[in-house]
C-alpha cells in the first residue's frame, strides 16, 4: 500500500514579504518524513481569504491530509479559521469546550478572556480539538486539514498532538554520501545506477566548498537492504 | 496601477523530505519587495514532472512572473526545463550559445564538456538566457517563468541579473514596532487602527520572549506618509 500524502499551507504575509523566514515547513518534513507520511506539496499563501480558500480545497482534496500553520490567533489579520470554515461549508462560533480551555488558562495567568482573546475558541462545527501545551489556545481539525498555530514551539507542539493520531506508513531509509566531485563528472554512472535502481530514489545535490565541486547524493527507500546495495555500488564507483 | 505580481516554485525532494531548509525563498521575498513586485504564493513540489508542469501553468496563468529554483543541473534528477518545454509546448534542445558558455568554462577549468554537462546547455525554444557569473551553466526565461538555479549562491546570482530588466512597482514601506504585551490585549485598539487605516496593511507578529510574550506589529504601504500617520497613532496607544 503506497504511504499516505500530505500537503502544508503556510499562511502569512510575513514570510512572503521577506520579513519572516519560515522554518515550520522545514520541522513538519522531517517529521512527517519518520512516520512515513509523504509531504508532497507546501503552499505560501498571503493573509488574504480567497486565496487561502482555495489553497485549502485544492490541496484538502488532492492528498491524504493538509497542516496549515498560521492565522489562529486575537488580532484582526488571523483569519485561518473563519476561511476554513467558510471552504468547508461550515457554521463557526465560539465553542464551549475551547472557551473553558482558554478561561481556565488566562484565569491562571491573571489575565482577562476578552473578545480578542474569545475568538480564539471559535471552532468550526464538527471539528476537533488539536491539543496546546504550550499557550493553551487550540488548533483543530476539519475533514483532513490539521489547522496549528504560525508560532514556531505552538506548530511544533500541535504537530506532537496530532501525529500519533495519524496512520503512518513505512518510513523511508534514507543514506547519504558525499562525492567531491562536479556533478558533471558523476551524471553519467549516477545516472546508470538509478536506471538499475529505479525502486530508489536517488538525488544529488551538489555544493561547492573553499571553491572546489561537490555533491551529496542521497539514496531512498522503503526497503533497506535495496538502499544499503545501491550505496555499496556508488561507494564503489567513487571510492572515498 | 496596481504592483506586478509573483508566485516562486520550489523544485526538489530534498526540501520536503526534510533534508534541507530551503533559503532561497526568503531571499526571493526580500529582493521582490525590494523592487516592488509583491510575491504572492510560493509552490514547493518534489522531482515529479506531472505536479512541476500543473504547478508551472497555474501560476503562470495567474501571476506577472514565476521564479523557479532547482532542477537544472546535469544530473539525472534535474528535469525542471524539460517539464518547462512540455508544459508551455516548446521543443527543447541544445542551443548554440548556451553550448558555446559551457564550452568556454569547461575550457578554462580543464574539465571536459562531457554529455552530462550538455544537457545543462538544453534550452526550450524562444527562451532568453539568464546569465549565471558563478558556475555558468545558464538559466532561462520562457513566456514569464525565469527558470533558476536551486543552489543559494547560484540563485541569488540569476536573480540579481533578472530582476533590472523587470518592471517594478512601488516598494511598500514598511515600519515595525515591538510591544511587550500578549497578542490579546492589544487586539481590540489594533483592529480599530486596521479599520481607520484600511488602505495599509496592519500585521501581529507575536512571539515568546523569556516566558513573557509580544507582538511585532508590521505596519505596510505604498504611501510613507500614511505608514508613519499610522505608526504614529499606534505609538501614541501602546507608549513603549
């Protein structure tokens, strides 16, 4: 059975203006990548409600799950939830459960469960709860997208909550091996090795350091020992 | 007259299996903005022709100009101006000035321009050549996709030799300012300075400092008379 799939929308002005650089792309896939869930796509998209709409319902019906991050919290510009609710045709209203969560939270901290702080329990109907440990306020889940905070440790923490939830695939083996030489002088036998590999995923990234050529070529696989022959043979075509 | 518009398409596995954090998003966001074209969706799919072709005529269609980084090196895996070719139904092969760069470079490194490094002078027909002044091997311009390099020092180059032949807008001002207080006490007076302000862009940027939390409030326009009208207004509510 092929691995499950996923999609990430990240949403926010801040990272495409230049302000922000992203990082929760980087955490998800890795994290993702050790379960066996394949993120096939991420999406960038401005705080702008039909645009977010849409990215929601292209990637929602296209892979196995979506993890939007972004947009959940008090201020004016988070309008995740709303657009959420609105792509799946739902009602979206201060939920009870959520409220409680956030009202036992700010009535520890000393601070007041305003109308700033109350839309952050607005959840549309059917949803369910993605759990927050480290500032309370909830993510949810509609249909198959995961919706977690832009906050990189609130993202992070969601991602903890929602994944033992999921069913995972088998987790890709992954080896890498360093050749310093130009891609150029490496194509031809690398490219051979992937014809006889073609169960494998073989990529090269090439860098340069100090001026002088080289490239990472990173073998995947579902199945080890395949992996394990294929980097056998490139070691012994580039020995080190 | 509205800003021209962008959208960027990140080629490669490597990126969303996690492997590495992708940098040239950021930097793509910083020099657009610089020059007044706003970004507004970023793409990141793996090495699979189908979702780099769908990927490249959406946002085509719906953008001023599309940025592509990776897959265009001489390696098995780099299939990005082939997916190019096909989806905008040009024929692709050598071209001559291009053969004559790598011809030259290879030349003068001693190297030998071998078939593997030919195929990195394969160029959809009508296409401009951008040039590359850090490793040659040029990119490509067909209709309004400027087809780039993945690796950072590459891409930064060809972006730099793009963007002055562009048409740009009007560089958005941008003012930001710290408050040292939680996102939900500060909400309420920041939707009502969004509202009275609705021709500039308003934006909550919280984060956790210590245990103690704040928000960067981002305050965007064409118009720095209004930026700092408003800035002003937002200083005088929460005086630091």
């Amino acid at each position: 059975m092929p691995n499950p799939t996923a999609a990430m929308l990240v949403i926010g002005d801040e990272i495409l203006s230049g302000r922000t650089r992203d990082s929760n792309m980087h955490h998800l896939a890795q994290e993702l990548t050790k379960v066996g869930i394949d993120l096939r796509e991420v999406r960038v998209v401005s705080d702008d409600a039909p645009a977010i709409e849409a990215a929601l319902l292209a990637l929602s019906g296209a892979y196995t799950h979506v993890f939007t991050s972004g947009g959940i919290g008090p201020t004016h510009d988070d309008i995740t939830a709303d657009c959420v609710a609105r792509a799946f045709g739902r009602h979206i209203d201060v939920r009870e459960d959520a409220r409680a969560l956030l009202a036992a939270h700010y009535a520890r901290t000393g601070a007041e469960l305003n109308a700033a702080r109350l839309r952050m329990a607005r959840i549309p109907d059917g949803a369910t709860l993605i759990e927050n440990p480290v500032s309370t306020a909830p993510g949810f889940t509609v249909e198959n997208v995961h919706v977690c905070a832009g906050v990189p440790a609130v993202f992070q923490a969601m991602v903890a909550s929602i994944l033992p939830g999921l069913t995972g695939g088998v987790p890709l083996m992954s080896q890498s091996y360093r050749i310093m030489r130009g891609e150029g002088e490496i194509a031809a036998p690398l490219a051979e090795l992937a014809g006889e590999f073609s169960d494998l995923s073989i990529g090269s990234y090439p860098f340069q350091q100090n001026g002088a050529y080289g490239a990472n070529i990173v073998i995947r696989g579902s199945d080890g020992a395949r992996v394990d022959a294929a980097m056998t043979k490139l070691a012994g075509i580039f020995p080190s």
